[in-house]
C-alpha cells in the first residue's frame, strides 16, 4: 500500500485536517446506532441515570435528543420517568477514565519507500484525542511492540500536558527488535520478537483493574486500541479461544473497548479487534487509509465526550425483575433504552443486569381488596346459612328418599329433577319445597352421592312458579345447558350439571 508521503512530523497536521473530513463518510458502518454504556439507580432519590451513545445515519453522535423521542423499558414494562432531563458527558463535566493502548511494533514502523510512519501518525491521533479531555478526567497511555506487551508510558493522571509529551517522546521498538533474530537464523528468538496484540489488550486491561482505586470517582472507563492485530500465535482460532477467555475475565469491570482497526498488509487478525470491541459493547472503527487514521481518533473521541447522559425520577419503581437469590431488597432487569432518530430510524440498545429496589407492597390497596373479599365471603355464607337453616327445617325426608331410590311423590309436587347422568343416573327427584338443596352429603334436600359434586353444590328457589338455581360456592361450579351460571331462572328441559352428575327440569 502506498502511503500519502510528508515531509516532517509535523505535516501531519495537514493530513489529520483531511482524515477529520473524510471520517463521517468513511466510518458510517453497520453498527448499532444507540449504545448503552452504563445504567445506574440512585435509591436514595429514585434517579434512574443512562449514558448512551446515540448515533446519526453517519454513524456520529447527534447533536440532540429530546425526551419525547426515547422510550425507555425495564424487562419489558415501560418506565414513567418524570423531570427528564438530557445533556452531554461533555456539558454535564462527567469525568471519564481512558488507558490508550499504542502499537509501536515493527509493523506500523517507518516502511522502506516511505517517509511518514503509522506509529507516527498513531501518536498523532493519540495527542489529539488527550487534548479533548479536561477537568477531572484521567488518562493513562501504553504501548506494545515486538518484544514488549504493554508498557506505561503515562501512568494514571489529570496532568494533560504531561501525558501528550509523554505520547509525543514515546519510542518504537529498539534495534534489537528489527530483526536481528531473522538475520542470525534463531527461530526461537525470531518468533519472540512478533507482536503479541491480544496479550498487549489483556495486559492493559489488567492494568486497569489492578488501578481501579484510582478511577473509582469515574462512573465510564474506556479502553482505546489502534492496531493490525497482529500476533506470535498465526492461529486464529487460538487466538479467538485466548480473546474470550479475556472478555470473560475482566467482564465486571466494565470497561468498553475501543478500537481503531488498521492493518497495512496482512488483515486477517482485524476481525479479532472487532469482536472485542462488540463483546465489551465498545466502537470499532476501521481504517483503510493513512490521512483517515486522525478523523478516527476525532470520532472516538467525539463518541465519549459527545455521550449521551439521561436522567428522571422514576414515578413508580418496575414490579417484575428478576429475583436475586440470597436478595430480597432487589431485582434484576433488562434496561433497554429506545430512540426515535432524526432519520425516521428508531433503534434501541440494552444493558443487562440492572439492579433496581422491589417495590414495597401497597398495603392500602391489599387491604381494600382484602375488605371487599371479606365482605363478599361473609355475605355468601349468611345465605348459605339461611338456605341450609331453611332446608333443615324441612327434615331430612327427601334426602332418605335419595338415598333408598327415587323420591316418591307425597301430595302434589312444583316440578321435578330427572337425573341423565351420574350415579342417580336414572332417578327422579320431586320438589315440594320453596328451597331445595343439592349436595353430595346428608342434610342436603336432594343427596347426590358422587364425589365431583360439592358437600353443599347449589341451591334450587321456588318463588312465585319460577325456579331459580344458584351456586353455592361449588368447587366444579354449576353448569346450565353447557355454561356456568351463578344464578339463572330455569326453563321447561333445561339441562343442569353437577360435576359428573346431569340432572333436567321438568315443571310436571
């Protein structure tokens, strides 16, 4: 590949103002365009905080959101957040934690033919990126090269000026990493002094769990990566095995990954970088060209100053987390933010594992209810009580006549059940009283010895020449031709079911 030739290091400035330009159009990718990078609850004043990349059709953090175009979801059940307010990581002086991982390997190394080096222009964009940060920010930048995986070389500050002539006076590999190994026949010792990119990233991200006292006021930490990938290990799927095994385990620490993707020749290992940046829900934005290297380090860091920081009072805390064993206080949620764009486009991003307070229990509203129950059971068992006190009254000779065969008629009766169905399958039963009771035990006016029916199933009123039949609060409940009643006026040949027992109305 070819490289557009400067002169000095210093003309740089001109190709980093041309890669600026061409950043929007050479980085709008398929990537998500609304990204969540961290969610927090205040219990203390039930202040729901979100910091969110949303993106334009460019892939560049819009200008503004307003709260009309987000809708924002706790495992499914829509949040009602009110005093929302939304403003920049940048505007809002958030501080942001940033380790800059720098590749200084042979291979971004001045190539015969050409007069400005990758490693140069990468430190470039480095100083560029530092410049953006202010106040309470920290910043912390290493490299790696042939025969090193990650070195400091500004530890962990707010001194800026200091960590930009740091970037600026960084060295690249010594003589003794340019081959000499090749020139002398050792394999051994060639292949020691390739890069190691996937053991640079997991050194750098220990070196940031390992300081994590030190960014504890930061509520963002990002990794930054420019590199080709590259790696002593040829193997991808070593590789690949190597780099989940890193995710995993720096994966409570949330730090998001981002990286910038150049490889001048060889590019197989690009998609290494990538992953990583989509498993840590990072950015990765690839390079083709050497004036696009600054435009990138503009718009990563335009991505973390440019943040999205969203905020509301939640008017009611969610009810259906997820339970944690062990905690009763809290549940665990999907937080999943959605975003109307200017575009027409509405996209959404998620977090997992949001921890948000139960809600207590609405003692008032239970208690409502639990009156009305209640209130509703006493009532069901006065007339109960009153239509057993009544059948009582009127002896037990109907249900003898159940239980020794068919109720015979004594004097003149109002109506008559014919039983189709059942154990009584076959008999008939004579009403003469004004109430009549029908159950599965003794004391019942009609007994109905079969174990679907209820102790006291229902009840059959006679007022006036209508019939009128009512549940008694059954288990298997009453059923009138085909359909559950709790009270209904009887018509000449309805059918009546009892659980398994079917019984039907005759006037005469």
């Amino acid at each position: 590949m070819q490289f557009a030739r400067r002169r000095t290091f210093g003309g740089l400035t001109a190709i980093a103002m041309i890669g600026s330009l061409l950043a929007p159009s050479t980085f709008a990718q398929a990537e998500k365009r609304v990204l969540l990078d961290a969610v927090s609850f205040d219990t203390a004043t039930s202040m729901l905080t979100i910091n969110a990349d949303i993106l334009d059709a460019d892939g560049e953090p819009m200008k503004k959101i307003e709260p009309g175009d987000l809708e924002i979801l706790a495992s499914g059940q829509k949040l009602n957040l009110v005093d929302v307010q939304i403003e920049t990581a940048d505007a809002a002086k958030e501080p942001v934690a940033i380790c800059i991982l720098l590749n200084a390997s042979n291979n971004y190394q001045l190539q015969a033919g050409e007069e400005i080096s990758v490693y140069s222009t990468e430190k470039e964009g480095a100083v560029r990126l530092i410049k953006m940060l202010s106040g309470n920010d920290k910043v912390a930048v290493l490299q790696y090269h042939n025969s090193n995986a990650s070195e400091p070389i500004s530890t962990w500050s707010s001194n800026f000026t200091s960590a930009q002539t740091a970037v600026e006076n960084a060295k690249g590999p010594s003589a003794d990493d340019e081959g000499n190994a090749t020139i002398q026949g050792a394999a051994k010792a060639e292949r020691s002094l390739k890069p190691q990119a996937m053991t640079a990233i997991d050194k750098a991200l220990a070196y940031m769990a390992d300081n994590a006292d030190k960014l504890s006021q930061t509520r963002r930490k990002f990794l930054i990566v420019m590199s080709d990938g590259k790696d002593r290990e040829t193997d991808v799927a070593k590789i690949e095995k190597q780099r989940k095994s890193i995710i995993e385990r720096y994966s409570d620490q949330s730090i998001r990954v981002l990286v910038i993707g150049f490889a001048p020749d060889d590019k197989k290992y690009l998609t290494l970088l990538q992953s990583t940046a989509n498993d840590t829900n990072g950015v990765y934005k690839s390079v083709k060209e050497l004036v696009q290297i600054a435009g990138a380090w503009d718009s990563v860091g335009s991505r973390i100053k440019k943040q999205f920081i969203i905020r509301g009072k939640l008017a009611e805390l969610p009810s259906h987390g997820e339970t944690i064993k062990g905690n009763k206080e809290f549940l665990k949620y999907n937080i999943v933010l959605k975003a109307k764009l200017k575009d027409g486009a509405t996209e959404e991003g998620v977090v997992n594992d949001v921890r948000i307070p139960a809600p207590a229990l609405p003692w008032d509203k239970w208690l409502k209810w639990a009156m009305w129950a209640i209130g509703g059971l006493l009532g069901l068992g006065l007339v109960i009580g009153i239509i057993v006190f009544v059948a009582r009254r009127k002896g037990d000779a109907p249900a003898a006549a159940a239980e020794s065969g068919p109720a015979k008629p004594e004097g003149p009766h109002r109506g008559r059940l014919a039983c189709i169905a059942g154990p009584c399958a076959g008999q008939e039963f004579y009403l003469y009283d004004d109430v009549t009771t029908l159950g599965r035990i003794k004391g019942n006016t009609i007994v109905l010895p079969d174990a679907s029916v209820s102790s006291r199933h229902a009840a059959l009123k006679i007022d006036q020449m209508r019939y009128e039949i009512a549940d008694l609060n059954s288990q298997n409940k009453v059923l009138v031709n085909g359909q559950q009643v709790h009270k209904v006026f009887l018509k000449d040949g309805d059918r009546v079911k009892l659980g398994d027992s079917e019984l039907q109305f005759w006037l005469k």
